[in-house]
C-alpha cells in the first residue's frame, strides 16, 4: 500500500500582510501530481488544514476543490483531521458528500466513520468506532486499520486531567492519558492489516519553528514519544512546521511538515511531504519527497549598509523569493530610502535598521529634545518597523501621551 502524508496547510494564511494562496494552489497541484504519479492508495492529512476557524471563501473552495482532485472521484482514500487551528465542526460540515467521495474527516477526539460499503466510490469504511476505522480500497488486497486522534486540547477531550496548575504535573497528566488512549485502540489492529495512525499534537523533542503560535506548543500540552503507539507500522503527525523524523519513539513516526514556510525562521531547508511503503507485518519504507511550489523566504544581512543594499535590490539575487532585510546604519533609515527600497524590491516583507558598533552617542541622540514629540515617535517607528505609522496612530500615541481619557462609548 502507498501511503501519502502531509499536514499543516494553513490554507489561506499571510505572510505578514501579503496573501498566500496563489503559492498554496501552486504547491496543491504539485501535491496531487505527486499522487497521481506515484500510485498513491491513501492520503492522510494531520491537521491544520485551515489557518483559522473561519477560514475565507477562497481557502474554503481551494481545499475542496483540492481534495476532489487527490481523491481521483474516489479512487484514492483519503483520512483528514482537525489541528488546532482548525473548526472541528466546519471542517466536517461537507463530511455526508465527502466519504461519497472516498474522503473521511474527522473532526474531534474519539469520532467515528460512518460505515460505507457501496456508492460510486471504490474506498469502503468496513469497520469503525471511536477513533479508528477499517479502510478497503479499491482493488487493493490489504486492507488499513488507522488510529485517528484529531488535536487533542482538554476541552476537545472533554476531560479534567488532574486539578493541579502545576505545569509539570499537568504535563505528566496529559502524556499518560494519550498514551491510554493510543494503547486502547491499537488493540484494533491486526497482523493481516496495514496498521497506521494519524494525530496532531506536540511530541516532546519536536524542533518548532517562529509560525507555530508558542502558547499552543509544548508546556502542558505535550506528549512523551514513548506515549506514541508501538504497534503502528507508520505514524502520521502534524503540527509542527518542518518535516522530521520523531526520535525516541517506539514505532515510525513523522511530522511532515506545513506545505509553504511560514516564517523566515524556516529557511534553508525545503518542505516536503512523505510517501510511505507499507504491507502487513512489514517495516515502513519511508521516501521524503520535496517540494518545489511556492516561493522560498531569504534573509538579507546588509552589514556595509544602505548602499549594500541597494546594489542587492538592483541584481537579481534571490528574484522570485519573499526577503526579510536587516540592515546596519549610522542613522535611521529616511522614508526616502525606505521608500526607494520598497520600489527596487516589492517582495521585502520587513526592514529592520541595526545601529552599527561604534556610532557616537551623541549622534544617536540627534538633539532629541529640540524635536516634536510626534517627530519623535514617527522617527522611531521607521527605526523599528522600517515603515511610517499610519496617521491614526500617531494620533493615538500623542493623545496618550498627553494624557487624554477615552470618551464615553
């Protein structure tokens, strides 16, 4: 059995405050090209399809539309779960026209598949309860028993672990009761099944990157690897932002990653999707298979200044890429230069001046008392951000600082 995994879509996130989604539909289609040419049976997506619970028109019609062509009108199994960035609800409000279709989705810890054995569709759930289901597909002679954990939060598993506000206890707590859960149901599997499961949760010894949100990470929520179950053949997670193997567990288990960068902390590595060889009783044959859509994110260091920066914008280096820029000044950038830069290169997301060693003090200060206060504020503002605050907010600014009261709402 072929086995694609992929998670952490996000469809219809920004990159600061530019949109996305024609990079993920680009990234989309080489993903189902992927399938396609490779033979793929089952597709297991682990969470996070979305980048918010209510996610836009366009990231709605993009998923769906994705999802019919991966599933070849049901050639093609397909087992999706929600992340945490995901509605459980919504993302299973198309679940009666989707398993037509030979797509399951699940949205919550402990969801069932409903039972279907006919239909235009050549995938047929023959056996399910809460948290796994049976998969036939097609002419396939194997059939897939799959553990299903969608993210597992308290409030998701509807269950106070312990009372304590202990973090460590806390912690404790909630790797021991999925290690429960996991160790329950893999008693459903079986020595003639290809064995699998699919979660999306933070295992302990993970390497997270600046686009996971840090309070939905680790802390209290987090699971031991030795948590994970030991009898799957191949675990699917997600979660985390950059594909990687997961150490000290005591079965096959991978994060595969988030299908675009979503932070200029994920550079110098491409993201990627895992194709997985499988048949009963058998070690998994785990392929990384990297992708080449979207644009790739670069940072820019300018150490000898504007003027080095300036000859990088009128070159051809790294066309095509989204560019967070550091560069070192004597003075704040002027919003002539910043301007000027933003015209050389509309792809630089964020510029950020960095006084270099050894500049008098005295120049830093720039007389700063015979300066406007909102001069004041507007200079540093460009100093930080490299860009002008909008005239509303140095409205707000001035007026705090003068101590005005909120009027009456």
């Amino acid at each position: 059995m072929n086995i694609l995994h992929t998670s952490d879509w996000h469809l219809g996130k920004y990159l600061e405050n530019r949109e996305r989604l024609p990079e993920q539909v680009e990234v989309l289609d080489e993903l189902c090209r992927i399938a396609e040419e490779r033979q793929v049976d089952l597709v297991l997506i682990a969470g996070d399809i979305f980048d918010t619970f209510i996610p836009s028109a366009a990231a709605e019609e993009l998923f769906f539309d994705t999802v019919e062509r991966l599933s070849a009108r049901g050639r093609r199994a397909i087992v999706i779960i929600a992340g945490n960035h995901d509605s459980p609800e919504r993302l299973c409000a198309a679940k009666p026209l989707a398993q037509r279709n030979g797509i399951i989705l699940l949205g919550v810890p402990g969801s069932e598949a409903t039972i279907f054995t006919g239909g235009r569709s050549g995938v047929k759930v023959v056996q399910s309860g809460p948290g796994w289901l049976e998969l036939a597909i097609g002419n396939q002679a194997e059939h897939a028993v799959i553990i299903t954990l969608p993210y597992p939060s308290e409030a998701r598993l509807e269950e106070l672990l312990t009372e304590s506000m202990d973090e460590t206890v806390l912690r404790e707590a909630y790797s021991a009761k999925i290690g429960r859960i996991f160790a329950t149901l893999e008693n459903h599997y079986r020595e003639d099944t290809v064995n699998l499961a699919v979660s999306h949760l933070f295992v302990a010894g993970g390497e997270s990157s600046d686009s996971e949100r840090p309070i939905q990470l680790g802390g209290a929520l987090t699971v031991e690897p030795s948590q994970l179950p030991e009898k799957a053949q191949y675990i699917a997670l997600g979660h985390l932002h950059k594909p990687q193997k997961v150490a000290g567990a005591k079965s096959t288990a991978y994060y595969s990653g988030s299908l675009l960068p979503y932070s200029f902390s994920e550079t110098g590595y491409r993201k990627a999707v895992y194709l997985v060889k499988v048949h009963p009783g058998a070690a998994a044959e785990v392929e990384k298979i990297e992708l080449q859509g979207g644009k790739p994110l670069v940072r820019w260091v300018a150490k000898e200044g504007v003027a080095q920066l300036m000859e990088w914008c009128r070159s051809e280096r790294d066309r095509g890429a989204w560019i967070d820029v550091e560069v070192h000044v004597e003075q704040p950038l002027s919003q002539e230069e910043i301007q000027t830069i933003r015209n050389l290169r509309s792809e630089i997301i964020g510029i950020r001046p960095v006084m270099k060693e050894g500049v008098p003090f005295d120049l830093l200060e720039e007389n700063r008392l015979a300066k406007p206060l909102k001069d004041l504020f507007e200079d540093y503002y460009r100093f930080k951000t490299g860009t002008s605050p909008q005239a509303e907010l140095t409205q707000v600014f001035l007026e705090i600082a003068a101590g005005e009261e909120e009027p009456d709402q």
